[in-house]
C-alpha cells in the first residue's frame, strides 16, 4: 500500500499532498503537484524533514485553498510527522 504524505492547516483542515515512497530502507517524499520531491533518507521523518525546506507559503496555500479534505483513519498523532510555520510574505 503506497503511503501519503498528508498537510495540516492552523484551521484543522487535512489534505493529500504527495507519496512517500520506501525502497531498500530508504524514504523519499514526492508532491503531486509540481517537480518537488526530497533525496532518499534513512527515515520517513528525515524525508518529511527535507520537504519541508522545499514548500512555500503561497504553494501550500494554494493546495489548501484547491483540495478537498482528506480522509484520515487513525490518529494523525500515531503517524510519522513534522511540525512547521512559513511566513506568508
């Protein structure tokens, strides 16, 4: 089963925004919008990590704005996560 990576806004809203990709040990986080993808990583996190330096205000905007809300089972809690904040300058 391909595994997601999925965006949470301050307002609660959760969208689909790309794949996570596992092969050989190795993460790699892809978006489905636009040629944005990370480096392979030993973990999940670290890809998640890398990803985040590659997103911008105004293109995750744009994803909140377009995307309907993602259907989540569990606990976004329970699932490999980064916190962030981008200035909307």
């Amino acid at each position: 089963m391909e595994q997601r990576v999925l965006a949470q806004n301050v307002d609660g809203k959760v969208i689909d925004i790309g794949a996570m990709e596992a092969n050989n040990g190795q993460f790699c986080a892809r978006m489905d919008s636009g040629d944005i993808a990370t480096e392979p990583k030993r973990s999940a996190e670290l890809a998640l990590k890398a990803l985040v330096g590659q997103l911008s205000f105004d293109y995750l905007d744009g994803l909140f704005t377009s995307e309907r809300e993602a259907e989540v089972s569990g606990r976004l809690q329970d699932y490999p996560g980064v916190e962030f904040e981008l200035d909307d300058l």
